[in-house]
C-alpha cells in the first residue's frame, strides 16, 4: 500500500513563500509524473504543476515564474516551492503520483491561506 505524507501548507502574507513536500512511503516501482493538484472552495480540482521522470515540467499560466516543481526520485519526493503567494493561491493543495504500469496515489491535502 502507498501513502503520500504532504507537508509545509500554512499561513503566509501576500508576497510571502512557501515549500510544500511529498513523500511517498510503501512499495513503488517505476516512479512516473509527480505533481500538485489544488482546490479551492467551490471550484474544480486544478492542475497546478507537474513534473515527469525526465525532468521535464508543467505550470499553469497563472504559477508561472512564481512556482517550481522538483522532485528527488531516491527519496520519492516532491517539492513545489512557491514565492510571491496571492490571495488568489489560498486552497487546499495535493500532491499526486503516477507509478507503475498505471496507478495513481493522492496525498491528504495540505492547506495553504494567503491571507493578511
């Protein structure tokens, strides 16, 4: 069984920083795409940024130049290091996997509140 453990969400002022973290225990094989999913209240799950076992990454237009995804595929990790937060950035942030031949693992949720 695979767990994902986020951490790092909180409160943080506008222009302020954050790192989020996920780290995947149990038995995974063939480690894919990692990324960041995120919800606010009353919207649709989003996609916010991504990263394949290339190296190659994705983000959002509206992340752009403020966000980046990392990964450190030994420790089964993902990071997303976000700068420069808006208001607009408050959600409840989840780290996803692709791994295997084709399974998906979601982690918890971490919130994040960009908030004076």
């Amino acid at each position: 069984q695979v767990q994902l453990v986020e951490s790092g969400g909180g409160l943080v002022q506008p222009g302020g920083s954050l790192r989020l973290s996920c780290a995947a225990a149990g038995t995974i094989f063939n480690l894919n795409t990692m990324g960041w999913y995120r919800q606010a209240p009353g919207k649709e799950r989003e996609l916010v940024a991504d990263i394949n076992k290339g190296g190659s990454t994705y983000y959002r237009d509206s992340v752009k130049g403020r966000f980046t995804i990392s990964r450190d595929n030994a420790k089964n990790t993902v990071y997303l290091q976000m700068n420069s937060l808006k208001p607009e950035d408050t959600a409840v942030y989840y780290c996803n996997l692709h791994w295997g031949p084709s399974f998906t693992s979601w982690g918890q949720g971490t919130q994040v509140t960009v908030s004076l």
